[in-house]
C-alpha cells in the first residue's frame, strides 16, 4: 500500500512538471486554444481529442525511454530516433525553437500586465525576464519541484474557468457556430484535423528533450510512465472545457490577446485577478525550463558559457517579445508544428518497428564518449 501511495504520489509530480512546462502564455491566456481548437468551432473538439492522444503518447512513451535508454543529450536523442542526417538539422533547430517559444512567454507576461493592470507590457516583460534569467540558475531537480505544483493550480483554475463560462454561456450554444463564422478568427491553419496534429506537432520539438531529463527525476519506470500519461490527459481534458468557453463566447474573445481573462472577469474581477497570478505562473513554468535547456546546450562547454547565454538570451528575448503577442503565437507555432509532425512519425516508427538493441547500444556508447571528451576539455581548461 504504502509503494503504491508513494507511486502515484510521484506520478502526479512528474504530470504536474510536463503540465506545467507545457502550459505557457499560449495555454494559459488563451491564444493557444482560441487559434488551434476554438477556430474551428464544433470541429475544435476532434482536433483536442487528437491532441490528447498524441500528448498521452508523447508523455508515457518518452518516460519509459527516458528510464530504459537514458541518453543524457539531446544532440544524441534526436539522431538516435530521427537518424544522423536529420537528428543533427533538428538539435540545433530544436534549440532556436526553444529560445523561440521563450520570446513568445516573455511577450505574454506583458500582453498580461497589459490587459489587466493597464500598465505598459514592457513591466511585465521586464519583470519576467529577470526572474527567469536568475531562476534558471537552481537547476533541473529543484526545478521540477516547483512544477510540479504550479502544473495542477493552472488545471484546476482553467478547469473552473471554463466550466462555469460553459454552464453561464450554454444560451450561446445554438448561436455560436454562426457567430464564429461572421468573424474573422486568426487560426493555426485552415483544417481542424491538421491543427489537432499540429499543436501537439510544435510541443513535440520541446517536450521530448525535457521528458528525457524529467525521467531522471522519477523515483520508478511505472511511476514516470503513469505520470506521463496523467499529465498528457489533464492537460488536454482543460485543453478540451476552454476551446468549449472561448467558442460559447468567440465573438467577446476572438479578437482580444488574453481571451481567458476575459472568461475570468465575466465571472468575477476579483477571480480575473486572481486568474492573472495564475497565467505569470503558467508563463514562468514554461519560460524558464525553455531558458535552461538553451542554456544547458552551451554549458556542456563549460559554466561560464551557460552564464553567457543566460545573460544573452534573456536581453535577445526581451527585445524580440516588443513584437504583438498574438503575431508571436501564430507565426512560431504552425510552422514549427508541421516539422513536429515529423518527428512525432519518426519517434513512433524508431520505437516500433525500427527499434533495435544493438543501436541502442551504440548510441548509449555515443553518448557516453560525447560527455567524457567535454569532461575532458573542462579539466584540460
């Protein structure tokens, strides 16, 4: 009894970390699901149910290999499941994408600031941008720690959010097709089945590299691969009562930047408020593990070239972020998407029919050879 406790109670840590990493100013404020899900109207719940799968997949399946094959980087990740040639195009890609999506956080904690405080978005932006620049120096453990709780808060808010928004907007159910139809709502791309795919395309170039280091957290393979699974299905079961929310009330949030604080204002000022705290929080569990995987790929060079990149990152984004927030959304992540397409194939092939021992070993060895030659280098400096 008392494993089986301790089972689910690091099960759900591990959930609530790939929740929390995965649910960033997109998620939270709302754009991400009013441009992939709720674009779509009725449709939007076929591309969330595709979603869900593919994240639970995505969750469980890199848990299991994290623990079984362990490779410690990504640069060896990514040939290993995509092959040299493509592997070597995706790592340093996957890290421009990372330091992409870390823009895009930043221009959402202003986007925040600005809709509800009225204050300019450069206070926000600023303010998130030194806390992730000095919080990203704790490290992975401590890390996944304070994710681990952040994740479920955001779920449980965005659960009551959009639930009362359905129970208080249900007269809008009959209408809200036809309104939808008469906007001009910025969306993904121009099919709900391809969004579906996409959306978990585009989290499938961060999430996998992440996955990796989270499995070294678990306590067990079982409990790594059921929190996966877990946080795969909570985080796209919210995905599914917001785009419900948002297409009840399209034609008050379609063209606004946080369309969930407007759901939380319609409820209560006091809960937009307090739902405001929240979307920082799911800002800063996104932005700062993205921050730390840019800056672990220059610290395998050596400590004072982390320091560097967290620095250079930090004022490159703060600058990038000037650029309008929803622009941000829809141009980084469509089209990073249909590349996450592919590699989402390519895993599921390599873990099927192409999966081979002996080219495990051979990568494990890869692996092993690549962090003793920079151990080597740090000791020669």
């Amino acid at each position: 009894m008392k494993k089986s406790s301790s089972m689910w109670i690091d099960a759900v840590k591990i959930g609530g970390a790939y929740i929390a990493f995965c649910i960033g100013s997109g998620y939270a404020t709302g754009q991400e699901i009013l441009q992939f899900f709720s674009a779509f109207g009725w449709l939007g719940i076929g591309a969330a149910l595709i979603s869900m799968v593919l994240f639970i997949w995505m969750g469980a399946s890199m848990m299991k290999d994290g623990r079984e094959i362990g490779f410690k980087s990504a640069a060896t990740q990514w040939k290993y499941y995509c092959g040299k040639t493509v592997g070597s195009i995706i790592d340093p890609f996957a890290t421009f994408f990372n330091f992409g999506v870390y823009t895009v956080m930043i221009g959402g904690a202003g986007a925040a600031v600005n809709q509800y405080l009225g204050l300019p978005d450069i206070v926000g932006r600023l303010g998130m941008t030194l806390i992730c620049f000095l919080t990203v120096l704790l490290g992975l453990n401590k890390l996944v720690n304070v994710l681990g709780v952040i994740g479920p808060v955001i779920i449980v808010f965005s659960l009551f959010i959009g639930t009362v928004s359905i129970i208080t907007g249900f007269d809008n159910i009959s209408t809200a097709q036809a309104t939808l139809e008469s906007l001009e709502v910025t969306s993904s791309c121009g099919n709900w089945l391809l969004s579906g795919f996409l959306y978990a395309g585009f989290m499938a170039i961060i999430v996998f590299p992440f996955m990796f280091s989270l499995a070294e957290t678990a306590e067990t393979k079982e409990s790594g691969i059921l929190g996966g699974a877990l946080g795969g299905f909570f985080l796209t079961l919210a995905i599914l009562v917001m785009h419900m929310a948002l297409f009840l009330y399209i034609d008050e949030v379609y063209n606004v930047s946080i369309p969930t604080l407007v759901l939380a204002n319609k409820i209560h000022p006091v809960l937009a408020g307090a739902f405001t705290v929240v979307v920082m929080l799911g800002i800063f569990s996104t932005a700062v593990p993205l921050l730390w995987m840019v800056c672990r790929k220059a610290g395998q060079y050596g400590i004072k070239f982390y320091y560097a990149t967290d620095l250079i990152a930090a004022i490159a984004a703060f600058i990038l972020s000037m650029l309008p927030f929803t622009t941000l959304v829809n141009t980084i992540y469509p089209y990073t998407g249909y590349l996450g397409i592919i590699v989402m194939i390519l895993f599921a092939l390599r873990q099927t029919i192409w999966k081979n021992p002996n080219r495990i070993k051979e990568y494990q060895e890869m692996d092993r050879q690549y962090f003793e030659k920079l151990e080597q280098r740090h000791v020669a400096k």
